[in-house]
C-alpha cells in the first residue's frame, strides 16, 4: 500500500515557488551555515523564506541563528514559527531530547511525516539543510519532493570532493537538478574543484574565502550578516539565475 | 531469532587486544585523517595494528593512504590485505561502484557481515574509522564488540562540540569507555573544548594545530608522516596510556 501521506506532501508545497536542497558528499564543509546565511539572505532582500533544518546528523541552524524557545504551533497541521523574518521547522523539534539516536527507518518516517503536515503556505524560496551525503534522508527527499533542486557545497579539498563525485552521480542518475557547486573554506589559489566542476557540466558558483572570524558571529545574526562569508554568499546569490524571482 | 552472525563476531577478534573507535559528533574534523595517522604510528612503533574504515559517509583512508589495487582473500571467511605493514579492510570493498547508496538497514546488515566474516588474527590495536555521528552504524558496533572504546575527535568549533555532547551522553548512558577527545584543526587560543571536556569527565587528550601542508600529504603515507599534523598524533599516541601495550 502506499503510503497515505506521500500524496499530500506536494500539496503542501504547493505555494513554494523554490525549493534549494542545500547538500555536500561529507560533513563539515560549512553547509549548515551556507543554508542559515543564504536563507537570511533571501529574506532580506524581500523573498518570502522558509527555512527547514534535516540535517539530523548534527543539527546546527538553530544554534548558528539563536533560535531558541520557539516552537511549531497546531492548527489542522504544523504552522512554523517566524525566526528573523523566515519561517522555521527543524528536525530537532521531533528529536531534541530524546535519550537515544532514532534508527534510519524511524528517521525517514518522521521526515516523510513532517513534510506531511507542515504547513509552509506561500514562499518564494524553501531553503533545507540537509544532512551530509546520500544517506536514506537524501533518497526520501528525492522521492517525495518533485521541485527539490540541489545546491552542493564542498571545501577545496581531494577528500570532500570524492564524496561530491558520488553525489553529483546520483543525482544525474535520478535526473534532479543541479544549481551548481560552491566551494567553501578556501584558503589558498587552486582550481582543483572549479576544474571538476567543469568535467562533470555542473555549474561552478563561486569560492567562499576562509573567515576566521566566522565562528565568534554564531547565535548572532547580525554580526554573520557582515562577515566576508556571508559577503560571499551574497555574492553566490546576486550571479546565480536560480536565486534571482 | 538472535541473527546467529553475532554469537561469532566477538570470536573473531578474540586475539584483538585494543579495539579503538575513532568518532566524532559530525564529519569534516579530521576522524579518517587521525584514524589512518595512528593506526600508521601505532604500526611503526611496532605493534601489529589493523585498520578498518567503517565510514560509509565518506570513506577516505583508502585515499588518505594511497590504497589501490589491493582485495581481501576468501579463505574460510575474509582475510584483510596488507598495507603499509597494516591489516586492512574497508567497507567500500562492499558498496564501491554501486550505483546507488545502501539503505540504513542493509549498512547495518553490511556490517555485521563484515565483522562476521572477517580473520584479523592476532593485533594489538585494530583502529575502526567509524562513521561521524551517532547514527545506525555507532549504535550496531556498540552493541555487537565488547571491547570497544572510543577515541573522538573534534574541531574547536562550538557546532562541532555540540554534536559531540550527543555522542558523550550516548557512550555514558550505555557505560561504553571514553579515551577521551582530540581537539583537531586548531587554529588559534581556546580552551573551550578542554573546559569542555573537564565538564563532562572525559579526558582532554591533547590539540593538533591546523596544518596547510596536510592536504598535499594525502596519498603520500611518508610524507604524512613527516607533518606537523602526524607529530601531533605521535604525541597524543605517546602520552595516552591506552596506546602502551
């Protein structure tokens, strides 16, 4: 039998206009805080965001953007609260506190569920943090959501590049869209990833510079907003077609 | 049924003294780098060490060390290679070239298998890269080998930290023993993760600076060695009583 609730998650969705699945083949690579800066982004230069936060390996966003004591509300469904400007749901409201680790079937279940019954309402742009790599969350959120379109970030590394490679694969294979790479954390001159980039017709969006300063802007949104990483990502938004309404 | 592969895994590495799980709260904090470095230096110090990468996210120590062309022997179950005076296996000899990623419940039956079939013989130290985080993958090898102790690695990040608080209370709730945390990829003064680690009664085994050299080393197991980074895990390796046998 298939499953009731996968016919209404479309329905759901049915005002989003964007949906960016931001990924990476491996941990690690600032993807979390690309997704948190890219959503704040959007929503200040006056879209409409959602941002949703899968990535139950180390769920991170709520930390990056202060969000505490919110929490989703009732009404025939689940209505995300408004954090600076966007609305939020992270898995972390299903899984926070919980004694031990949900098994990856769980896991997929109480994603399956809460694309089921959040009502996100009209958005220009439906940011998720995904979790790393092409686990069981990365297969579910390719089944179920028919606009998901990927935005991949990696560091300038061989070793976060190899896992990029399988993703890219897959995600070919599948036929889902690509918005392009963006290299994160660079610290020095190489066209390793830009290179890679290119043989495998995947668009290269831009190269993020190391900011030491990035980990003292946690939990404070404005101070984020003026670091030279979120410059870049700004930057990353301003020349990429896909992020422009 | 009790699956009758787990009444013989524990069998199978009767003659392991130390199994030593390299972990994390999340990826990209150098675990397969520290897990290949040490399973290298406790080898050279000349112990007999396996090494086992687990870490079906993104296994990488076949890159780290340069680990081509090599398979395991079938022989009344699987005899691990040699590398690099190591016994080596890894869980990319079961899933390389699929064309899509294993689901949850047939990593975990993918592992099992492994370390049911598996000769190491006799070792001093088998090293396991686990993957990151506490996952389906953690919870099986805490339940299936009784003599594992973990060894986490962390960055001084606070979103890195949080993750690995997770993975302390797990462990403790469970009584599985804590080597203790290995701060990598410091890049300037903090004693957050050493306070940190002093909190949570878990022993604060040492910092490794950042290395902007290490990224060329990958693939080239002398130069490796030669890095600040693999003096750094010299280091913790000689001042950590469990790595003396």
């Amino acid at each position: 039998m298939v499953d009731p609730r996968l016919s209404i998650v479309n329905k759901r969705l049915g005002k989003v206009e964007n949906i960016i699945a931001v990924s990476s083949g491996k941990g690690g690579v600032g993807k979390s805080l690309i997704a948190s800066t890219l959503a704040l982004i959007l929503s200040r230069m006056g879209h409409r965001v959602g941002l949703l936060d899968l990535d139950f390996t180390s769920p991170s966003t709520h930390v990056i953007l202060n969000i505490e004591g919110l929490h989703p509300e009732e009404e025939e469904g689940i209505i995300p609260p408004e954090a600076h400007g966007m609305k939020y749901m992270s898995i972390t409201y299903y899984t926070r506190d919980e004694p031990t680790p949900m098994r990856g079937e769980d896991m997929s279940n109480a994603i399956i569920e809460l694309f089921a019954i959040t009502q996100w309402g009209a958005l220009d742009f439906l940011v998720i943090d995904m979790p790393p790599g092409i686990g069981d969350a990365t297969l579910d959120m390719i089944r179920l959501i028919e606009k998901i379109r990927f935005l991949i970030v990696t560091t300038p590394s061989k070793l976060a590049f190899e896992t990029v490679r399988k993703l890219i694969r897959l995600l070919k294979e599948l036929g889902i869209p690509i918005i392009g790479i963006l290299e994160n954390m660079k610290m020095r001159e190489s066209d390793f990833i830009r290179k890679n980039a290119e043989e495998h017709n995947v668009p290269y969006l831009g190269e993020i510079h190391f900011d030491t300063r990035l980990e003292d802007s946690i939990g404070d949104v404005d101070n984020l907003l003026r670091t030279q990483f979120a410059q870049g990502v700004r930057e990353t938004a301003s020349n990429t077609p896909q992020f422009k309404t």
